[in-house]
C-alpha cells in the first residue's frame, strides 16, 4: 500500500491552476474484509460538486483532468470514481483504494477502462463532456480476436442477468459481454430535460436497493428503449 503515498507531491493542472494529489493516511487494513481505513478526509465531494449547476462546470474540469492524469501516470486506481474523490480548494484528495491498483505499464488502459472504472467515471457525464466515448470503449478493436467467456466466470451479477434475460445460459462471446457493458453505461447516461440534468444512475441504484435484480434489471431494458428513441432524434 505504500505504493499509494508516492502519488502525494504530484500535482494536476487544470486551467492554469495547480492542483496538489493527496492520499490520506492509512489507518488500518482489514485482510479478510477487505476492509481499508483511512484518515478523515475534509472537502467537497466531486460526486455532489457533478450535480450541482453551481459547481458542475468546476467538477467537470476536474474529473476529466483526473482521469488523465492517472492515465498519464500509469496509475490505474481500480477504485476510480467522482464519490472517490474529494475536493478541498487546491487539493485533490484519491480515498478508496480497497480493489487495489494496477501499476504494470503493460496493461491495457482500454482494458482497465472497460472492466474497472469507465461506467462510474462517467455516470454523471453528458455524452458531449465525455473524452471517451462508450461506443469507443466498448467496441472491439482490429486487434483484438473475439473469444468465448464462462459465464459462471464473469464477475458481475447484473451482466449475468441481463445475459440469462437474453438467452445467454452458458458461454458469452467477449464482443456481447461487452454490448451488456456498454448497456448499462447508456442506462446511466445523463440526459436534460426542460432545462434541468436527469441522473439515471440515482433512480436505478435506488431500484437495486429496494427492490432487487430482478426489477433493476427491467429497468435497464426500459432505459434502453430510451437511449435508443434518444439517439433517433438526433
């Protein structure tokens, strides 16, 4: 974990303004939990700084900022998420570190986008803010061969779901895995509506929380037929 420590010192430029990284202190470590504590960190969170009209601009810059300079600096936080990071004048505060970090120079960045970080890195996102786009994230590229996955193998339930919904039981081609994913970034996709910004993803985590699978998962099919009519219009 003392890998974590070396990021503080390093600093992020955003509109000509310097940034100073920070990783609070490490408290305590709960191996059979996976459990990580750390020291109380003061700011504002840049979850709430995206939903705010006040503070949306500001979180913007320094969310994209943030991803690129991970990216830039090979520091592929497995935890990376605007809840994740937190905001205290011009220090940019990393907590959150139980999924570990990858540092291997080696590892595809697509790869890491597409398995760990991109859903939630743009869940409060408009399609016009993104650098990336999910369509570029989620494709396959001319490189890469398409190859069968064990579904009991995939980590995720709610792409198990979907997946079993569709009539996948045993063996899912990557290529499929990856529309699934792809489906669930598009369900999250903020849209504007009569002037104001609608965040899906509040409403669906909502849905999982106090009703289940099984209703979440109808609710990303109903996202879809919106996403799609949205995508008509344009």
């Amino acid at each position: 974990m003392h890998l974590l420590f070396q990021l503080s010192g390093k600093n992020i430029s955003i509109n000509n303004l310097e940034y100073d990284v920070k990783v609070p202190n490490l408290i305590k470590w709960n191996e059979q939990e996976q459990q990580l504590t750390m020291d109380e960190c003061v700011g504002e969170n840049l979850e709430i700084m995206l939903k705010n009209d006040s503070t949306r601009k500001r979180g913007i810059e320094i969310l994209n900022s943030t991803m690129n300079f991970i990216l830039k600096n090979n520091f592929l936080w497995h935890d990376f998420a605007p809840r994740n990071i937190i905001i205290d004048n011009n220090v940019i505060s990393f907590v959150d570190f139980e999924r570990g970090i990858s540092l291997d120079k080696n590892i595809d960045k697509r790869y890491y986008l597409r398995e760990n970080v991109y859903e939630e890195y743009v869940a409060f996102l408009l399609p016009n803010e993104r650098p990336l786009s999910p369509k570029k994230i989620f494709s396959l590229t001319n490189d890469e061969k398409d190859y069968m996955l064990d579904l009991k193998n995939v980590k995720s339930n709610r792409i198990k779901l979907i997946a079993k919904k569709i009539g996948i039981e045993d063996q899912i081609l990557y290529s499929q895995y990856l529309k699934i994913t792809q489906m669930l970034v598009d369900a999250e996709q903020p849209y504007i509506i009569n002037g104001n910004i609608e965040f899906p993803i509040i409403h669906l985590e909502k849905i999982m929380s106090e009703y289940g699978y099984d209703n979440y998962i109808d609710e990303i099919f109903k996202s879809k037929n919106r996403v799609l009519e949205e995508e008509r219009d344009v």
